[in-house]
C-alpha cells in the first residue's frame, strides 16, 4: 500500500501493485477500502498479480507484518 504525504491519503498513482494487483488511489482510496481488499486477496490465497516480479524470498507473513497496527 502506497500512502500520500500526509500518511492518511492514498497516493493517487494508479499504478498496479505486482504483488496483490491493487490500482493505488482507487481500490485504496479509504481505510475501508484496503482492508476489504487485502482480505479478498488473503481469501484467494495471497496470490501474486505479476508473478515474474515475485521475489524467490518473498514471504506472505512477513509482508504482512510491515503493516502498522492502525491500518491493519
């Protein structure tokens, strides 16, 4: 997830994430928003949108993790 300046808007860039395929600054436009999304993506097993762009390392748990406690 990708945050405006001001850590409380998304960034309105509208590029697709490689990880989960979230467009920033539209499927993440609210707190609501994300979190509907992330579980959706969670729900079909944290798949990978750009699959050659997956790090061999990558770990779902430890992405996860990195999430601050408020927006979890």
């Amino acid at each position: 997830m990708v945050w405006g300046p001001n850590g409380d808007d998304p960034l309105y860039s509208f590029e697709i994430c490689p990880c989960c395929g979230t467009e920033f600054g539209y499927e993440d436009c609210t707190l609501k928003a994300t979190r509907i999304n992330r579980a959706r993506w969670l729900e079909k097993g944290a798949p990978w949108f750009e699959v050659e762009k997956r790090p061999d390392d990558w770990d779902v748990n430890e992405q996860l993790s990195k999430i601050p406690a408020e927006l979890l």
